[in-house]
C-alpha cells in the first residue's frame, strides 16, 4: 500500500513545517495531489489519522484538492503558535512538494 509510505512522508513534512513556524498543533493542512499519483483522499485520510498521532498534527484536518501530474504538495498549514493566545490561529504557507 503506497499510500502510508507517502502519508508518513507527508506527517513528517507537516511535523517540520509546524517546528520551523514554531506551531504547538496544527489545526488543518491543506495538500494539492496530483490526479496521475492514483491516491484518493480517503486512502491519504485514513492513513493521516493513523500516522499522524501523537504528533502536532494529530487533530488536524485534511483539505486535499486534486492536481495536474504527479506532484503532492503542502499548500499550508493553519494552527496554534507557542505563546498565542488561546484560539488565535496562524496561517503557515509551506509550499513544499514531496
């Protein structure tokens, strides 16, 4: 199953991103895949859900929009950062391809 290779992949992405921003949680990740990759969003949800516990991302939500090609992309991260107050949320543009 290719896909929890490449959803690891992608937590672990998430998990630097959220550190480079200095996120303590990570609300949603928006991911643009694309059509050729064959992955369906439930697969790359079900496998995030697994994957992505007990790390920053463990309650965020998925927005994956379909793509040209093969490329899977992090569009942007939105959560919580260190001494934020509570409920404030900021928006991460990571823009990494994977």
């Amino acid at each position: 199953m290719h896909e929890w290779g490449i959803t690891k992949s992608i937590v672990e992405s998430i998990v630097k991103g959220a550190q480079k921003h200095d996120l303590k949680r990570v609300d949603k990740v928006r991911l643009s895949i694309g059509e050729s990759t064959e992955l369906t969003p439930e697969s790359l949800e079900f496998c995030f859900q697994c994957l992505s516990k007990g790390t920053v991302a463990e309650r965020a939500t998925l927005e994956i929009r379909k793509s040209q090609g093969r490329e899977i992309t992090i569009d942007s991260l939105e959560g919580e950062r260190e001494g934020d107050m509570p409920g404030e949320d900021v928006n991460s543009h990571e823009g990494g391809t994977l």
